[in-house]
C-alpha cells in the first residue's frame, strides 16, 4: 500500500489561490496514475483531477477546467493541484489518491483508486 499525505490546504478568499501537495510512499510513485477529489459537507466525494503516470495526460472535472492545475514531480514523489480563481462552493475537504493500475474504468471514478490520504481543509470565503 502506498501512503498519502496531503498538505496546503487553508483558507482564502474568493478569487485566491492555494497549492495542494501530496506526499506519496510505500510503492513506485511514477507507476500509478494519481487523483484529487473534494468532498463537500454533507455530499459525496467526487473528481476534481487526474494525471497519468508519466504526467503526459491530464483530465478534470468541468466545475474546475480552467481554474485548476494537476502536476507531479516523479523524482520527489509528489503530486499537486494549484487552485486558482477559487470559489465559496469549491470549499471542501480535498484527497490525493493513486489509481489501481489494473482498474480499467473512468478517472473520475472513486471505485478505480485503492489508496487514499487523510484530506486536507480548503475553505474560500465570500
């Protein structure tokens, strides 16, 4: 089992920004496609981002297409989501996640990742 710990998270303003980063160990990193999801109060967590294993491939959810950013450093073991143009309803509890490699399903599903971090708290104010 890989471990995730997930760290930024904060609370800003709307129209602001933050970084959320996520420490991975216990596997190869750069063998698994990574994922950020948000869970809202109340609500069920749903997709926010994935990135393939090398980074060549990006995928989002529409709510944040254009807002928000996927990346990783294969060499550090990390995977971020730079968060900008924030708004009041992203508010969330935020969670990295590695991706079963034999799961053959969509990105977006939470079914497909075996492994997941604690969460880290990102509130925007209006």
């Amino acid at each position: 089992q890989v471990q995730l710990v997930e760290s930024g998270g904060g609370l800003v303003q709307a129209g602001g920004s933050l970084r959320l980063s996520c420490a991975a160990s216990g596997r190869t990193f750069s063998s698994y496609t990574m994922g950020w999801f948000s869970q809202a109060p109340g609500k069920e967590r749903e997709f926010t981002a994935a990135i393939t294993r090398s980074g060549g491939a990006t995928y989002y959810a529409d709510s944040v297409k254009g807002r928000f950013t996927i990346f990783r450093d294969n060499a550090k073991n990390t995977v971020s989501l730079q968060m900008n143009s924030l708004k009041p309803e992203d508010t969330a509890v935020y969670y990295c996640a590695s991706r079963n490699p034999d799961y053959s399903g969509t990105y977006g599903s939470t079914v497909g990742y075996d492994s997941w971090g604690r969460g880290t708290q990102v509130t925007v104010s209006s």
